[in-house]
C-alpha cells in the first residue's frame, strides 16, 4: 500500500485528519509531521517526525525514507496572524508549496492535498450562493497567497500533469484542538468558553455571517476528493466546499439551548474587517457534481456534539 504523510499534524485540521487516514488506511501506513509535537493520540497511534516545510531536503529525505506516494500539506500561517506578519506568512504559505509542487513534478511524490480557503474572495465577490468560478480579490495576506497558490496549483497540473487536489476551506470547527490563528476562530472559542465559564466576548459583530463546516465533515470531503478518480476531477485550482452558514448571535442561539445561562458580548476587533471581505455562503454545486460531495451536519447537531466533547475534554 502507498503511504501517505500528513504536514502539519498538530494543526487543527491535521491532528483529525491524521487520525481519520489511520482509521482508513493503517497507522503504519501514514506518517504524521509537524514543527512541534501533536497531540497525544496523534503521537501514540503511528510513526511521527518533527519536519520544518521550509526545509527541502529534510522533506525529500523523510519521502524516500518512507515511501511516500501522497502528501497532504497543511502547514500554513492563517488569516488572523497571517496580517501580523505578512511576509513570514508569504514566505511559508507560498514556498512551501512550490517546493512539493516541485517534487511532485519530478516524481518524488504521486498526489498532493492543499488547502486553500474562502479567504480567495474579497470585498467584490458575491457575498451569497458564491459561485465557483467569480471575481477574486482578496484583500489579505493569507487570501492572496491562496488565489496564487490555487493558480500555481493549475498551472502544474497543466504543464507538467502534477495530481494536484485542493478546496477551498470555509470556517472549520473542531473540539480536538483550539483555535489557532483565523478569523472563524470564534466559532471554536465560544465552546470552549460557554463551558468553563458561561460566557464569551465575541471579536466579531453578532450579525457577521460566514460559512462553516464541522470538521468531520471536511476531513471526510478532503479524503473522498483525494481517493477520487483522477478523470473525475475536474478543477484543478480548488473547489468551493460549503457546509453550514451562520453569525454568531445564531450560533449563541444555539448554544443557549443546552446552557441557558450562557451570554455573548461583542467587541470587534481587525478580524471583523477581514470576515466582511468574505462570502456569507458558498454554491459548491462542482464538489456535488464531480466527486459526491454532501454535507452530513447542521447547526443543532454540531453544536450539541461540540458541547458534549468539549466538556468531556475540559473536564
């Protein structure tokens, strides 16, 4: 069997995505990595490396040694940070994955996962049923470096048939890790805080709808489009990947269902900027058509696992 390496495991999106592969496909047979240790389930369940992205020979040498078929790169600076320091986040988002796009090119590697997200729209974008195919400006680092990561990702399929396969994330949601960094962090935060101390001040208005997805439902996406047959494929830039869309206030909503006490103030900060760049919902009728794609979870069912594991984790 190919094996398979995850870059960026101790991430939010890696550490669930590692596991899920390991379910599917064997621990042996995925190779988790990262800059710093990942989780304890993570770290227990199969073989782990402490790899720097930026390191191109170090990279190389941990695919040959394992035999390395797929890459999954998900080592990224987010939305949030990505404005505090816009040429380290340029500079790790971008030549990370010319370096692999690189090594895929030259056979090194037979299929590459990237992520790329709704931070590729701007302020010009259609803000609901956002198309696949529209105006593109975004007005961030991290937006930026995703549209021309989506391009060069085009553009290596094309000119040299690189197995290239990407989508564009919206706001994901998971109680294994907290967040890290994105401006959809809020809609992680307010669990966590609803349960250890019945409130949360949001950094968002409470009316700043934006589209989410529980995580099991993009770990499951992201999977289903790589195991997908090549010929099925159709966009080789990214797909638009949709799940559930909501503001704050109706998350809190939500929320105050299973804990009534619970309130929400709002104090915006420069996050709330960049979420009014963004689509409200996304149209990813493509991901339906060309591979099956279908959202499993909605917001009452998300959000009552989500209490459920975040108090079991906390307590």
């Amino acid at each position: 069997m190919s094996k398979t390496i995850v870059i960026g495991a101790s991430g939010q999106i890696g550490s669930d995505l590692t596991l899920e592969l390991r379910k599917r496909f064997g621990n042996d047979n995925v190779i988790a990595s990262d800059i710093k240790d990942a989780a304890a389930d993570v770290m227990s369940s199969g073989p782990f490396e402490i790899l720097d992205v930026m390191n191109e020979s170090a990279l190389i040498e941990s695919f040959k040694k394992h035999n390395i078929s797929n890459v999954y790169l998900l080592a990224a600076m987010l939305s949030g940070s990505a404005e505090k320091n816009p040429k380290k986040a340029w500079d790790l988002n971008m030549k990370s994955l010319l370096s692999i796009l690189d090594m895929a090119k030259e056979g090194i590697i037979k299929k590459l996962f990237w992520p790329s997200s709704i931070a590729v729209f701007g302020p010009t974008t259609p803000k609901k049923n956002t198309p696949q195919l529209t105006i593109m400006e975004p007005s961030t680092v991290y937006g930026i470096s995703k549209l021309a990561g989506e391009r060069w990702c085009e553009y290596y399929f094309k000119k040299y048939g690189v197995d290239v396969r990407s989508v564009r994330y919206p706001g994901l949601i998971s109680y294994k890790t907290e967040a890290g960094g994105g401006t959809t962090d809020y809609a992680v935060e307010i669990f966590y805080e609803a349960v250890r101390v019945g409130k949360y001040e949001c950094f968002l208005t409470e009316k700043t709808a934006l589209p989410m997805m529980f995580m099991p439902d993009a770990i499951r996406g992201t999977i289903d489009l790589m195991e997908t047959a090549p010929e099925k494929v159709k966009i080789r830039s990214s797909y638009n990947l949709s799940g559930i869309s909501f503001n704050p206030e109706e998350l809190a909503a939500e929320i105050k269902k299973h804990i009534p006490a619970f309130t929400v103030t709002y104090k915006p900060d420069f996050r709330q900027q960049i979420a009014e760049s963004w689509p409200q919902s996304i149209d990813d009728s493509n991901a339906l058509e060309d591979w099956g794609w279908r959202q499993e979870y909605n917001i009452s069912k998300m959000t009552e696992i989500m209490l459920w594991e975040v108090t079991k984790k906390l307590s």
